[in-house]
C-alpha cells in the first residue's frame, strides 16, 4: 500500500478539516483530494527545492492527511500550519497543525461568503420571467433520483452534480436539504471556478473575460 492509501486508512477516508465522510457514496468518493498538510510550496520556501521534490517524490506520513476537495481548494498554498516550513515531528504537532489549518479553512470560507452573494445575484438576473440560477436549480432537481433506505428514511442525489446528496426523514425534507446542498455547491463551484454541468440546457459556466488589447 501506498502512503497515500495508508493515510486515508488511518483517517477513516473522512476529511480531516471538516470531517465529511469521503466513502458515503460513490459522489462523495469524487471529493477525495488527500494532501500534503505543510504545502510542498511553504517547504520549497523554507528549504529549497531540493527538499520539497523529496517531500513530493517520498512524503513523509506525518505530513499526509485525508482531505476533500473544497477543503483542498480553500486550503490551497495560503497556509502553513507550522510557520516554518517544516513538517510535523510527532502525531501529537501533527495534530495541531491539523487544527490550525481547519481554523484556516472555515476562515478562507467566511472570508469568501460575500462572494458567493454577489454570484448569487448575478445568476439570478432575470431571464424570460424567471431567474436563471432558479431555473438551473429546478431542472437539477428534475433529474434527482431518491431511494427510500431500509430505516425509512430518504437519500437523494443528482447524478450531474457530484457531491449533492442530502438526506431526510422523508421525502419532502430530503428534496428541500437537496437543494441547499446543490445551491451551496453551485456558488462554491462557480467561485472556485469549476466546471459546472449543462442542466436542462442550461449553462452557468462564465465565458473567460478578455481584456481589451491596449493601442499604443
Ligand atoms: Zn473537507
């Protein structure tokens, strides 16, 4: 096994920052970004290149966590746990740095939330007496597929959108917590930048803005 396999043993393949379990389903299984908790980039740094290609080439364990994607891209090379560049000596450092980036990440999350409304806004423009991100999210949520589980409970997901599974007590609440789990990944992808399916024909994807070529 890896060492990378290892980590996610160790971790129980659940995020270590916001301890989203990445083996619920196959969606959240497409969320899996484990990662380097001191960033190749802050040991490059600190210690050069010649360091931070072994680190890459041969990672030590105490610097591997289980991570997502959201908490990956949030994360980024912004922050390093240890201020030094240097990893985790013990599982005991390696668990505050832990702490500390988590700290990060819902910072960077609080940080970016006005964006996320100013998206939320410019999608919902309106368009042909509806909204456009409205119109997005009601075919998303045609395409949902619910399955009844043994407790009696409900699990829904749409197959476009991975990651946007919710669950309910019944199938009303599951429908609602659906959609504000696709809204939610909706603004996140946009403002992370990530590709976003075609929905009823529907694309929210932005057109890369080119400026203008200066005449001297
Ligand atoms: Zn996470």
């Amino acid at each position: 096994m890896s060492v990378w396999t290892d980590t996610d043993w160790r971790y129980g393949f659940t995020c270590v920052y916001c301890k989203r379990h990445l083996l619920k389903d196959q969606w959240h299984w497409h969320l899996k970004a484990s990662e380097h908790l001191v960033p190749v980039k802050a040991i490059e740094k600190r210690f050069g290149p010649e360091v931070a290609k072994n680190e890459r080439d041969n990672p030590n364990p105490l610097n591997l966590v289980t991570s997502c994607y959201v908490c990956n891209t949030l994360k980024g090379d912004g922050c390093d746990p240890s201020e030094s560049g240097a990893v985790a000596k013990d599982e005991m450092e390696k668990e505050r740095f832990i702490a500390k980036a988590s700290e990060y990440i819902r910072r960077e999350m609080a940080r970016r939330e006005p964006d996320y409304r100013d998206d939320l806004k410019k999608f919902n423009r309106p368009r042909g007496g509806g909204c456009i991100l409205s119109d997005y999210v009601d075919a998303a949520l045609r395409e949902a597929t619910y399955d009844k589980l043994e407790d009696g409970t409900y699990a829904g997901r749409i197959p476009s959108c991975p990651g946007v599974v919710a669950f309910g007590a019944s199938l009303r609440t599951c429908e609602q917590e659906l959609r504000s789990t696709l809204e939610d990944w909706i603004l996140l992808g946009l403002r992370l930048g990530h590709p976003l399916p075609v929905v009823g024909g529907i694309d929210l994807n932005k057109e890369p803005t080119r400026e203008p070529v200066d005449t001297v």
